[in-house]
C-alpha cells in the first residue's frame, strides 16, 4: 500500500537516494532542493504506510506546457502501479491547469517507461541524440515524448 503526497523542501536527501538507485548519473540533494524551491516546479512522491518516499515526478510548468524534469521509482516498487499513479496525479493536475501539452525524454532501451506512456497516450515526436551519459558507454540517445490534453478548460 501506498499514498501520494505533494514533494516539498526537506524532501531532497530522499530524492536523491531514489534516484540514485535509479540513474548512474544521479542528481544530488541540493539539485533537487532548487527544482523545490522554484514556482514553476511541481512534483509528488509516492510513500508507504510509514511515509517512507518510494518514487516520485518532478515536473516543470511554463505557461500552458509542461515537462517532466525526472521521474524515478525505486526498483522493489517497479511494475506495481507506483509509477503509472503518480503519473496519472500529474496528468490530472496539468488538466487542472490548463495545459495542453507534457513533454518528456526516455532512454532508448527503456521498454518498460516507453510502455506506460504510451498506454497513457504519450506519442513519440523525435529522438534526443546522446541523450544521457551512461557510464560503460559513451552516450545514449532519448525519445521525445508528448501527451495532449485533450479535455480544453
């Protein structure tokens, strides 16, 4: 069982540990501490009975788009619904606002991510080259991503 809950400052030192079980190249707290602080920053954190963080999405929003900054969900909470909830809280709270679009990028060979937005309605629009720095490689590239809103307040 878990519960969502909006990410605020003093969330950081957790973010980076999720992320860090996530990414070879992880961001640090006090990365995630100024995405925190900044007003065009939203995010949420998925969290067990103790309200220990399993996952979180960390997006930014400038005017009626949006894009999701990071996303990461710890690998024993992987494929059990944590991710696609927290997506769909963002999906919602963007609808809200009135956006009308959400853009993202996914490493090429992330099947299982690649599969959840699509089954959400993402549509692949381009390829980001070199995308990510991997550590035994030199680089992989990303897909772009992008939901529409289709529901116009």
């Amino acid at each position: 069982m878990f519960s969502l809950a909006p990410l605020t400052l003093g969330d950081e030192l957790a973010l980076e540990d999720i992320h860090g079980t996530c990414f070879p190249n992880f961001w640090r707290a006090q990365a995630f501490k100024k995405f925190l602080e900044d007003r065009y920053t939203y995010g949420w954190k998925a969290i067990d009975l103790e309200g220990y963080p399993l996952a979180f999405i960390l997006t930014r929003v400038v005017e009626d788009e949006a894009e999701i900054l990071t996303f990461a969900v710890s690998p024993a909470f992987q494929r059990k619904g944590v991710g696609r909830k927290l997506l769909m809280k963002l999906l919602d709270f963007l609808s809200s606002r009135g956006c009308h679009a959400l853009f993202l990028e996914v490493a090429l060979d992330n099947m299982p991510a690649i599969s959840l937005y699509k089954s959400l309605g993402f549509i692949k629009v381009g390829v980001r080259p070199n995308y990510y720095l991997c550590p035994h490689q030199a680089s992989m590239s990303a897909n772009v991503f992008v939901w529409k809103n289709n529901s116009k307040k």
